[in-house]
C-alpha cells in the first residue's frame, strides 16, 4: 500500500514572536521541520508533501529537494492546509500521514506503530494521542463507549466537560487517502477561531460510519507542540534529553546530562567521557576514549581516538589520535592535527595543517599555514598571513624549531630541521638545518642603571603634581 505524508508548515506563528518562521526554529540544532520531515521519511512514507506559506522560502532552502512543496497563500486554519495538497494526492490509492511541523519530537516507530494499528484495524483514520496533566491548549480526544475515537474539540471549543479530558490529539494522524480528501469537503470554518480545522474531520468520519482509532503514546515528550518560547525550551530539554540517553547506553560517559548540548547527527565513540558545559554540533564525530570538556564548543569536526578538548572551541577541523587541545584553544575553520599533536592554552589556529607530534603549545597565532612533524612553534609565535588584501602561506619543515614571539611574515617557508631564535621577524626562507635570527643586536652598557633610574626619578619630581 502506498505511504504518503503531509507536513503541515505554514502557519506564522505569531506566538514565537520572532521573525523567524516557526518551523525554522530549531531544536538541538535541526529545525522543527526537518526533525519532522526525518521522522515520517524514516517511517518508510514515500512521498513527503510539505505545506509552506508566505515567506517559507527558508524551509525550501534547507529541505532542498527531498520533498514536495506545496503553497498556502492564506493560512485558514490545518484543514485548509491539508486541502492544498489535494492536487498532488488527491488520486491516489492509500495511507497518508499527516503531521505537524511544530512537534519535533515524534519518533519514526511511533509513526510506524501507528501506521501498523491503523492498516490492521481498517481504520479511516487513526489519532496519535497522549495523556496530560495539563491538557490546556490541545484539542480534546473524545471517545465513544466502545473505546474508538468520537471527535476532537479544540481547546478553545471545549465545554467544561470537554476541557476537563486529558486524552489530546498530538496532531500526528494515517487517514485513507481518499476519504481523507473527500471529508475534507465538508469541513466549514465556524468555530471560535474561524478555522477550516482538520480535527472536524474526525466527527466527519465518525458520522459517516467510519472508524476512527486513537493511538496513545506513553512518551509525552512526543506530543509536545511548541506555539511560543517556553515550548520550544521545553523541546529543547526534552530532546537533549533523549540524544543524551542514547549516547549513555552506547557507552559514552557524561558527568552532568542536564548541562551536556549534543546536537543531532553526532557520533561519539564509547568510553569517552563528557564534562559539563559541552556543547557538540550537528557534524562532529569523536572517537573512542576522548576526554573533551568542561566546556568544549565543537562544530562539525571530526575528533580521533584518545584526543583531550578542554576549555576550547573547534570548528570544522579534524583532531588526529591522541592529540590535546585546550585550555583556552580556538580551532577556526580548516584547522588539520595529526596524531599526538599539543595545542596549548590561548592559541588559534586557522587553516593551519600540523603534522604528528607538533606543538603549539602557548599564546599563538598558526593562520595558513603547512607545519610538519615534530615541530615546536614556541610562545607567543605569529604567522603574520595578511597583507590588508592578500592571505600567504607558511610552510614549516619537519623537526623545526621556531624560538618564542617569532613572527613569520608570510609567504615565507622554513625548511626541515630549521632554527628560529626567540624575537625574530623572518621575512626570507630558512633553508634546512640553517639558523635564522632577525633582531636587533643587544647593546649592554656597564653600570648604566642607576644612571638611568636616577634620570628618571628627578624627572618624576619635576613634573608630576602634588597630590
Ligand atoms: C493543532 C490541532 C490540535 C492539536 C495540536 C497539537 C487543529 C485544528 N488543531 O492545534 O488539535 O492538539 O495541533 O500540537 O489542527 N498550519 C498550516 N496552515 C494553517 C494553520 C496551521 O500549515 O493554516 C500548520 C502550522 O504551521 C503548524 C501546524 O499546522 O505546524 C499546527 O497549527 P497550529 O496553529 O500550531 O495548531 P494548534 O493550535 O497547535
Ligand atoms: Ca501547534
């Protein structure tokens, strides 16, 4: 049977107060509707139709081309929405999901679960439904005796009775494709949001002879709906919630779940262990037995085995085996370490390639740079790689040794096994094996010091002000 599915994407969300587009808003690093668009392409649905509205140019650009859009000029309400995707599968024979953009957190199997319930009962439609304490501001689940679903009330139609059920609709349904679009016909605007709203279609069903299953969810976190900022934290910590969980049972240690922020598609290899105030974004993989944290910012990287990231931020760059970066490091965009390389406290580096073994280990700047094996840039070392307008290279040998506060003015290479002495401004090649030094000659003048203070003190006493 033929699996279709509809994400419903185009209402303003006018609660978020934002500009931004409501589905756009992400959770742990995805937005809502790709969360969404992942969860019912897992559950095997074979067409994804997404309904975007005025201004949802956005989602086009981040959902690309694995879905189909379709355009709803005035947002009148989630039956009106579904209705614009009459075109596309309206002639079709089969089971269509339809699902909200805003509920993040639905799971593919749930959606499978449900498809299979409602497949296997000859359902017209099933309802994914969960159980609150607080139901405020969720339509109502009103069941007939026989335990089918009856009808769904909106929060703002509910009687007293109504209100007081805690059964709610997720907004998560499989309907028959075809007499989806049919009842869809039949669903007027009068209500007390003056919405064409896709929950009458249920009555509608149900009058009609059909049946209408609900399916409860036990893990509430999937229901969750965020129409403002305090749903959205909510999503956000319930998420962090379950990817946390995950990595825990594949063997990653994290002192403290509460303040760990690992984004979606991250990979972490087992006996690694996470401090508190790490943040890991969508793109990063780390291997086994790494130490990273307390507060490691890493963005889309790749990490060896046994590598240590403490206090640092990385971002699209590749830690080699065993490697320390940290305390203090910034890792830009393009930075390459081999295996047991050492970046030290308060050092940057940008599209820089260190070789294994070397180390910057204090205070530097490495920018467009190729530095091989075993090679030591000491403190406070500067590749000096811009001109105003142009970037230039440094290329640093194997087994140099670059002396302290050095700066290089690029492009400028220094050869295998070259020695920089401490203060140097090198402005030509260093061919291996020579020294280079580049500074001032030092002057010591004999017994020049008291001289020198005694100038100074009588100058003190004849311009400074009393006080
Ligand atoms: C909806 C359900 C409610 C359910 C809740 C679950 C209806 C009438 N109500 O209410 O029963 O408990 O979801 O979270 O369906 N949208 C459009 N076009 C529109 C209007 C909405 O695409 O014209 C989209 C929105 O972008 C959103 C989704 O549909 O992703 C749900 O709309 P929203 O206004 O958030 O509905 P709720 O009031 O939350
Ligand atoms: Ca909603």
């Amino acid at each position: 049977m033929k699996q279709m599915a509809i994400v419903l994407a185009a209402g303003q969300g006018k609660r978020m107060k934002s500009k931004l587009y409501k589905v756009m808003h992400a959770v742990c690093g995805k937005p809502m509707v790709e969360h969404v668009v992942e969860a019912v392409q897992a559950a095997a649905c074979d067409r994804t139709v997404v309904i975007v509205g005025h201004g949802a140019e956005a989602v086009q650009t981040h959902l690309g081309g694995k879905v189909e859009y379709v355009m709803q000029e005035q947002q009148l309400g989630t039956g009106h929405a579904v209705m614009q995707a009459r075109e596309l599968l309206g002639q079709e024979d089969g089971v269509t999901v339809v699902v909200c953009g805003d509920t993040p957190l639905v799971k593919p199997e749930t959606i499978t679960a449900m498809l299979e319930l409602h497949k296997s009962s000859g359902a017209a439609a099933t309802v994914l439904t969960a159980s609150f304490d607080q139901p405020a501001g969720y339509g109502r689940v009103i069941r007939a005796e026989d335990g089918t679903v009856q009808c769904i009330v909106e929060d703002k139609d509910c009687t007293p009775e109504q209100a007081a059920v805690r059964e709610i609709n997720t907004g998560t349904y499989c309907f028959d494709n075809r007499k989806l679009f049919a009842a869809l016909e039949q669903v007027t605007n009068d209500n007390a949001q003056g919405e064409y709203y896709l929950t009458d279609i249920i009555g509608i069903f149900k009058q009609s002879g059909d049946v209408v299953q609900g399916y409860c969810t036990t893990d509430l976190a999937e229901a969750i709906g965020v129409n403002d900022r305090v749903a959205l934290a909510e999503a956000e910590r319930l998420m962090r919630n379950r990817i946390n969980h995950e990595h825990l049972l594949a063997g990653v240690s994290i002192i403290d779940p509460a303040n760990t922020y690992i984004e979606n598609n991250v990979q972490i290899g087992s006996d690694t262990i996470i401090y508190p105030g790490s943040i890991i974004r969508r793109g990063t993989i780390i291997g086994e037995a790494c130490i990273i944290g307390p507060q490691a910012d890493i963005a889309n990287s790749t990490i060896g085995d046994r590598a240590t990231v403490k206090y640092s931020t990385v971002n699209e760059s590749v830690i080699g085996e065993e490697s320390t970066v940290g305390p203090y490091a910034n890792l830009r965009p393009g930075s390459v370490l081999g295996r047991h390389c050492k970046i030290g406290d308060f050092v940057e580096l940008k599209n820089a390639v260190l070789d294994d073994g070397s180390k910057v280990s204090h205070l530097s700047y490495v920018g467009d740079a190729r530095v091989g094996k075993e090679v030591n840039i000491g403190c406070g070392v500067v590749t000096v790689n811009y001109d105003g307008f142009n970037k230039a290279l440094t290329e640093i040998g194997d087994h140099a040794f670059v002396g302290s506060n050095v700066n290089l003015v690029a492009p400028i290479k220094i050869g295998d096994g070259a020695y920089v002495v401490a203060g140097s401004t090198v402005t030509k090649d260093v061919p291996a094996g020579d020294m280079a030094i580049a500074r001032e000659r030092q002057v010591n003048k004999a017994g020049y010091a008291e001289k020198i203070k005694s100038k100074a003190k009588a100058k003190k006493n004849n311009s400074s002000p009393k006080n």
